[in-house]
C-alpha cells in the first residue's frame, strides 16, 4: 500500500482512526440485485484485531447481520469477510478487509426511480471497541410502465453474485480481489447492460449498446489502463438473463506502471433517444457520482522491498510441558535471490487462549554443517498484555540466493495451558508464516 510505515498520531477527524474509512463499496443497483459489496480499512492499536463484523441488512439502522471471517482470497458467495491486508506502522496496525453478503432492499421504489439506504457496517476488535460506518446504496426500480415518472427506467448494469454470470471461482469474485502482482484475469470484471426501455417505441432512451468504464486508484487517480473512462460495447436487455454480459480482458497493473493500492471498477451505463441522440437517461461519465461500482481490485506488489528477496516458513517442531521449563520455536528465513537483504520488523504473536507466555528476546542463528550458531540477539518490545513482542531492525543474516537462517523466541506453557498443538504467528516485513508446531504436553 502507498501508507508510509511511520509513526502517526491519531486524527480524531480521520475514519481511519476512529471509525472505518470506505475504500469502495456497490453503491448503485436494480432491486433484482440485493447484495452487499464493501471494502474499508480501520488503524488500531499494535496487536488489535477484529473480532466480529456486522451489517445491516434491511438498511434499518440495526447492524445485525453477522458475517464470518474467511481466509484471503476465499471469494464466497456467503455472509463473509476477508483481512486482505495487515499492514504494521511504528504505533499502530491498519487492517483492510473486504465484506460482501445478501441485503433485502429489493422494495419497488417507483413512482420514484431510485430509493437510497444507508447500511450500518459494525466491526468489532478483540480491545472491545467497535468502529462504524454507513455506506449510502441507491437501489433503482426493477420495473418500467409508460405510465411511470419520467427517470424511472434509467439503464443500469448487474451486479454480479454468486455463479449466475460464470466466473472464477464464481461470479462476485471481481468485488474484493487481491493480486500480489498486478495481474487481474480475465473473467473478473463482469458487465451485463440492463435497459428496461429497451427496444421500445417513441420513448426516450429505448436503446442501449454501450457503457463506459475505469479503474480509478483510491487516490482518485486514474490507472494507465483506463487514463479516461473507456467505451465497451454490450447488447441491452431488458430481461433478467445473464447470456448477454461481457467480461474486461486479463489487466496487468505492473506492467502498465499502475502503484500498488485499491481500486474502484466503475461503470457508467449508456442510452440513445429514437432519433439516435444520447438520452438524458445516461449516466454521466464525467461524474464519478454517477458511477456504478460493480468490482474492485487490491494490487499489493511491492517491488524493490525487502519482502520480495526471501521466505519464511515454520521452524522443526518444540514440545511444551505444562508449567516446565522454557523451550525456543520459531521460523526459518531462505533467501530467493542474490542481494542484501535490508534489517526487517519481526513481530510475534500468541495464540488466544492457549497459555503461553513469550519472553521478550530474539535470536537469530544459522546452520553450521549441522549445527545451530547464533549471530543475532535482539531485545524486543512486549504488548501490555504480553500477547505481542515486536522487534525492530533484525538482520536475517541472508546471503545470497539460497541462503538460509531462523529465529527463535522463548515461549512457555502456564500450568493451566490446554493440551495439544498449536503455534505462534510471525510476522517478518510484509510475510506473516506460522511458528514452529508446539505441542503442549504433562509432565
């Protein structure tokens, strides 16, 4: 992400802080399409993370629909949210997650074309605070008699849910997508061009052959792919059928020179008058306003850093004995191309509720034939709940491709701790591995 990891002071002003910032959101659809797309970022406090998340689902006010966490890139068609990126700054995290799931606002709204509801997304952390956002939808009418006011009818595009429209793994999969290299497939950005005027005799905007589209930086910049809103083709229907969509070609943002960070996939459908004249009816592609969202893509390429150089994976297994001596697990590091690899933030975290306890130093070692041999000791930074110890500026002691190192931390089990496995998480840069496997036993 282009956030600089810097120390900053809370801004009681900025979402960030206090509530949940909107990256995105499907903020425009017909009643035949009733889902949820949204996609924020929160800064919390070191260590904090989410617990529950919430929304509502009749847009009454009420948060009281509850979504489940899945693992990233999971893009299910459920109630779910998915973490899609933890990023750890000097004084605090800040997490980006993306939530979808069912809505029922499918109310027709005529005589007026459209009907706006504000849907209250809760997002409660394992500190006991709960952040709060209200993302505004306008849901249009799904219906068009010629006896209706003059704007409803207005040409619209699906938004896309679960496997009606194809896709991979289904048709949502472009709402919330993540790609570590710029890379965005061909089957994610989905549009299916409704007019319910379509075809029509001697009424205003009965025809309907094309939208626009562009990808747009959180930023507000434009990606190079789509320095302008471009024009698609795409046949009008008015029926509910999905055989007339089109789907954008494969998109590589590295390599168009697009920077890593979120982007909105915004479309704006078009309509032509009998005579051939563009419709008042259109919507304008000059007002991102007037956009429809229907996807959006978070590129997390980050050339040129540390964490592209080398790996982390778990360390050999450690067993715990209950209430016993301490015992060092932890994760081995292997370079994967030549060249040095910069000092790195580890941080480490406990697992809830397993017991344990850290001790508030690192080592770093090596392999000496088939010795271990510490080269690194490093003091660190325990949490006030003892449940996080952060470490700055560790050298890996990488050199050169191929080249393999670990770390290690103190860790014991209380006399309480519950027997079987379990592990630390690591989180080395922007890599995150588990630890070495532990395994809690009896004397």
């Amino acid at each position: 992400m282009t956030t600089p990891a810097t120390a900053a002071q809370a801004d009681s002003t900025d979402p960030e802080w206090t509530g949940i910032r909107t990256l995105g959101h499907a903020n425009r659809f017909a009643v035949w399409d009733s889902e949820f797309r949204y996609d924020g970022r929160i800064r919390v406090p070191m260590g904090v993370k989410i617990s529950t998340v919430r929304y509502s689902y009749t847009g009454n006010g009420q948060a009281g629909m509850n979504a489940v966490e899945v693992k990233r890139g999971r893009s299910g068609i459920d109630q779910e949210y998915e973490v899609i990126d933890l990023t750890f700054l000097a004084d605090a995290d800040l997490i980006t997650f993306t939530l979808r799931g069912d809505l029922n606002v499918d109310a027709d709204p005529r005589p007026a074309y459209s009907r706006r509801y504000q849907i209250r997304v809760d997002v409660t952390l394992d500190n006991g605070d709960v952040r709060t956002a209200n993302p505004e939808i306008e849901v249009l009418a799904g219906a068009w008699a010629r006896t209706d006011p003059e704007k409803v009818g207005r040409p619209f595009v699906r938004l896309p849910y679960d496997h009606n429209w194809g896709g991979t793994p289904n048709s949502q999969a472009g709402f919330g997508y993540v790609s570590d290299n710029g890379r965005i497939p061909g089957d994610k950005f989905i549009i299916d061009l409704v007019n319910l005027r379509q075809g029509e005799q001697d009424v205003p905007g009965n025809n309907s052959d094309h939208v626009y589209y562009q990808l747009v930086h959180e930023d507000g910049t434009p990606s190079h792919y789509t320095p302008t809103p471009q024009l698609q083709k795409a046949e009008g229907h008015r029926d509910a059928g999905t055989g007339r969509k089109v789907t954008l070609p494969a998109i590589d943002l590295r390599r168009l020179g697009d920077k890593p960070g979120y982007y909105r996939f915004l479309v704006w459908p078009q309509a032509a008058n009998p005579d051939g004249s563009p419709s008042y009816l259109s919507w304008d592609p000059a007002k991102t306003e007037d956009a429809f969202q229907l996807g959006s893509v978070y590129y997390r390429y980050t050339a040129g850093h540390a964490q592209g150089r080398f790996s982390v994976s778990p360390g050999g297994p450690v067993t715990l004995v209950r209430g016993g001596e301490p015992r060092y697990a932890g994760v081995e590091f292997q370079a994967v191309e030549d060249g040095g690899v910069p000092a790195q933030r580890i941080r480490v975290t406990l697992p809830q509720g397993k017991g344990l306890r850290l001790g508030d130093r690192l080592i770093v070692g090596v392999m000496q034939g088939s010795e271990w041999k510490e080269v690194g000791s490093y003091k660190g930074t325990l949490s006030p709940d003892g449940q996080t110890l952060t470490i700055d500026s560790v050298d890996l002691a990488l050199a050169g491709k191929g080249s393999k190192s670990g770390a290690l931390v103190e860790v014991t089990a209380s006399a309480e701790a519950p027997l079987g496995d379990t592990s630390l998480g690591f989180q080395v840069g922007e890599h995150t591995s588990a630890s070495s496997l532990i395994r809690v036993t009896e004397l």
